[in-house]
C-alpha cells in the first residue's frame, strides 16, 4: 500500500520536480544573444546604408553643382552674345539712320528707283516650274538676275555712290553695306557681285520690309569686306527697315554687317575665366565632399563601436539580471514542490482521517442498527399473531433503513482513497460526494440535486484527486448558491462532463464565486489538469471535462 501511494505521488508531482523546471538563464542567453545578433546586424547595416547614402548624396550634389556651373556659364555666354547682337542691332538702326539722312536722298533713292524700272518678273519665273526647278534652270535664273546686276551697275550715279560708301565706312567695323528695294532686289552691295540677287524670300528682309529689325549672328570663315577679304570673323548682320525722311512711310531696306571678332573673343575669354573658377570650385567641392565622407565614415566607426559596448554591457547587465531572477525561480520552484509535497501528506491524513472517522461511525452505528433490526422484526412477527397491537414496528424499519443508508454513503465515500490512475465509475463516486456533503451542518439548508446520465464510459482518473476537486467544487458551488446545486454527469464528445451548477430561490443562475472560492478553484482545476482533463466555467456553472477510457487508451 505504502509504495503504491509513493508511486502515484510520483506520477502526480509538479513539474518543478519532474525535471529542471524552467531554466530561464539558458533560454535568455539563446534568445538574447539570438536577439543581440539581429539588432547588431541591423545597427550595423543601417549604418553603412547611411554612409553610403551620404557619400551617394555627396556625389549627386557635386555632379549637380557641375550641372549648375556649366549650365550658368553657359547662360551666361548665352546672354552676354544676346546683350550684345541687341546693342549691335540697335547700333544698327542709328547707323541706317545716319545713311538715310546723308547718302539716301541724294544718291541711293534715284538708285533705287532707277533700278525698280528694271524687270524682274521673267528672271523669277525662271525657277516657278510646276515640276520642280532643274539645275539648268536654277543657273539660268542666277545668270538672269547677274544680268540684273550688271545693268543696275551702269545705271548713272552708282559709281559715284559708290566711292562715297567706301569712303564713309572706311576705316569702321562695318564690313558691308547691302540696299535692298520694295520687291527684294539688292539694288547696292559693298560686294559688287550680289547686286542683282533676289532676297524676297528671306525671312530678315521680310521681316524688315514690315518695319521689324532681324539680326543675326554669325561665324564665316571668308567674308568680303570693303576694302580685303577677311577670314575667320565673327559678324553681326541686321536687316533694317529705311524710312522716308520726315514719315513712316518705309522706301527700302539696308542690310549691314559689322565685325565683333573682339567682342566675342572678349566674351570667350570671359566664359573661359569663369569656367576655370568654375572647376577650381568644382574640385575644391569634390576634395570637401572627400574629407566630409572620411569623416562620417570614421564617424559611423566610432557610433558602431561604441553602440556594440553599450549592447554588451547591456547584455551583460541583462544576463545578471536574469541569472538573479533565476535563483528566485530555483528557489520558488523548491517551495512549491515542497508546498506540493506537504500538500500532498495533508491531503492523506485527512482522507484517511475521513476513512477512520466513516468506518468507525459505519462500526458504530451499524450494530445498534442490527440489533433494532432484529427486535423490529420481532415485533412485527408478534404483531402477525395479535400480541402488539399498539406498536409501529415499519417506523423502526424505515428509520432504521435510512441510518444503513447513511452509513453505505459514507462507506462508499470512505472507500475511494487511490492515488494511482485507474478506471472508475463517475456516476458513483460523484452520488458518493453529493450523499457525503448533505450530512455537512453548512449546507442543510441547501438543495444537492444528482442528476446522473446512465451508460458512461468509465474515466482514467486519480480516485482520490477527483474526490478532493469534486469536495472543493460542489462546497464552492454550495456557499455561492442561494438554494439549489444541481451536479450533472453526461458525455461531451469523447469526453465525460461533471456539471456543477449553482441557483437561486428564483431558478436563476448565480454568479461566479470570487475571493477565498477562487483558491479551491484553483486548485481543484490543477488536479483536474493533473489526470489530463481540464475545468471551465460555463454560464455560471463548473464544467469538469474528463478522459474517458477508451481516449485514455488511445493516448497511451
């Protein structure tokens, strides 16, 4: 007997005695250190990702600094050739001015209309074939409009309008003079062999005629000047409406070129100033983003470094930390195994003192109980012949049955005191607890109703521990129930349902116990846990959920 309940009380003891219980120090150093590795690599990889984003910004922001110096020099050539074709071609318009007032009444206006007596139409026509204008036919309209040249050359006066425009610009920047009329033929030229061409096509004398200046800037390579031939010049050619003098009316157009070699040298050299300040710049930025890109990265050095002491440190704290708590834990393991152990030998006494006290009340009652038996019987036998007519013999009897009763009750109740697992039927050892608890003083007032399902499978459990948590459960639900505790068994799945639930005087359910009823609870819902099934609360009522055999069987 002794070794069985040493057996079971081995089967049945905490898990802080089964094993090592929870080792906290070994988990934390796997997890932590597993944990420490991830936040060092991710510290570190953002850290690189940083500096290589800052060297990545530092790179765009020189190139685009470069942009930025190439774009403005470039603007700036740009408006300083603008700034100054505007200021050549208004110098233009006054110089126009200026042969308009000297040269145009006297010499170029009987020029000019002169040559307008002169037929053009023939030599245009020349080149308008519907078919398009063949070579043969494009040198036959040039040798036509020469011809035109020609003729307009031996009109009287040109010669000496002639050597009166030489003799004006000599010694100028302007390289050539072109007077053109109404109908686009160039009536004047300082070069004599484009006079006689046809410029009604060209947008500048277009745009003149309406009265709009159009010049242009150009690079030529040869040109012919006044008095040489010029190479590699930079020039500024202006279209320029001539107006009558004293009205709007406009008689003709000039065309002047003028040299701007040296200015636009002067700009070139300016532009390549800037472009040399420009790149000192440019490579005093690049050296600047070098050193500031040496820097963060020694930087990003120093943060990682003193990132991973403070992680080690922290680590080491932490390991500390957790090697303290789990002393604690060691230490509160042990007391609850020795809590567990001491609770257990508690747990025998007093079942045993319950089977002491039964058997001797059952010893005790029971023959007194025999001996009534017996004289009742005789009584009635005498009552059969007429000797006892006034006695009541079946009250004796009946009496005498329920204290038999009483005592098989207990006699039942006492006999369940197993502390290994084995087989038992649920209905009676659950009828055994509720006929127990109604001899109890607290609950004479309360209604214990058994309401068994017949036909359930037997259920491996630990007899003893079902007999404490069913005692725990049924008082709990007792002293929280205003009248009645009904206790149900029945079969929920694969599994046997102990049902404890509580009411009051009006048929409602009662609350959930709280306070002391919660520690019975408790335990009674470890050693539930402890024989594989489990306890829950539904709607008010303490569902005990047992294994029944043939699921035991299965998981084994």
């Amino acid at each position: 007997m002794q070794d069985r309940v040493q057996a079971g009380a081995e089967r049945i003891a905490p898990p802080a005695d089964r094993a090592d219980g929870f080792r906290l120090t070994r988990y934390f150093t796997l997890t932590s250190l597993a944990a420490f590795a991830v936040v060092g690599a991710a510290l570190f990889l953002l850290e690189r990702n940083e500096a290589t984003f800052f060297a990545q910004v530092q790179r765009e922001q020189t190139a685009f600094f470069a942009e930025a110096q190439a774009e403005l020099t470039s603007v700036h050539e740009e408006a300083a050739r603008k700034d100054l074709l505007a200021a050549h071609e208004a110098g233009h318009v006054n110089l126009a001015r200026v042969f308009a007032n000297v040269l145009w009444e006297r010499d170029f206006a009987p020029l000019v209309a002169r040559a307008e007596r002169l037929p053009v139409e023939h030599c245009r026509a020349l080149g308008n074939g519907a078919a398009g204008v063949t070579s043969a036919a494009t040198e036959r309209q040039r040798a036509c409009f020469a011809e035109l040249g020609r003729r307009i050359m031996n009109l009287p006066g040109f010669a000496a309008l002639d050597a009166r425009a030489y003799d004006a610009m000599r010694g100028s920047n302007v390289f050539k003079i072109k007077v053109f009329d109404l109908r686009g033929i160039t009536v004047y030229s300082s070069e004599h062999g484009q006079i006689g061409e046809d410029k009604q096509d060209n947008l500048g004398w277009q745009s003149a005629v309406r009265g709009r200046p159009a010049s242009e800037l150009t690079h030529r390579d040869r040109f012919s000047a006044f008095e040489r031939v010029v190479e590699n010049r930079d020039l500024i050619s202006s279209y320029l409406p001539v107006y009558a003098p004293g009205s709007d009316r406009i008689v003709g157009v000039f065309e002047i070129y003028s040299d701007v070699t040296p200015l636009i040298e002067q700009i070139k050299r300016t532009s390549e100033h800037i472009a040399a300040v420009t790149a000192a710049n440019q490579r005093m930025l690049e050296q600047r983003a070098q050193d500031n890109a040496r820097k963060v990265e020694t930087s990003s050095r120093w943060l990682l470094a003193i990132v991973g002491g403070l992680l080690a440190l922290l680590y080491l704290a932490l390991l500390l930390l957790v090697r303290f708590a789990q002393r604690i834990i060691d230490r509160q393991a042990q007391a609850q195994a020795q809590a567990a152990r001491r609770e257990q030998e508690w747990h025998r006494e007093k079942m045993a003192a319950l089977a002491t006290m039964a058997a001797a009340i059952s010893h005790e009652v029971g023959n007194p109980l025999t001996t009534i038996t017996l004289l009742a019987e005789e009584i009635v036998d005498g009552k059969k012949r007429g000797d006892c007519s006034d006695c009541h013999p079946e009250v004796i009897l009946e009496q005498a049955w329920r204290i038999a009763q009483m005592t098989r009750n207990m006699g039942a109740f006492a006999a369940a005191r197993s502390e290994a697992r084995e087989p038992v039927d649920v209905n009676q050892m659950t009828k055994a607890v509720c006929d127990f608890l109604r001899f109890d003083q607290r609950y004479r007032g309360k209604q214990v109703d058994f309401c068994p399902t017949e036909g359930l499978p037997a259920s491996v459990v630990v007899p003893d521990h079902l007999n404490e948590a069913l005692m725990n459960l049924i008082q709990v639900a007792a002293e929280s129930a205003p009248a009645r505790v009904s206790v149900a068994t029945a079969m929920r799945g694969e599994q046997v349902l102990i049902r404890i639930g509580r009411e009051g005087a009006d048929g409602t359910a009662a609350p959930t116990p709280a306070g002391p009823a919660d520690l019975r609870i408790e335990a009674a819902r470890r050693r539930i846990a402890d024989m594989g099934g489990r306890l829950t609360v539904e709607d008010s009522a303490l569902c005990i959920l047992l294994p029944a055999a043939a699921e035991h069987a299965a998981q084994g």
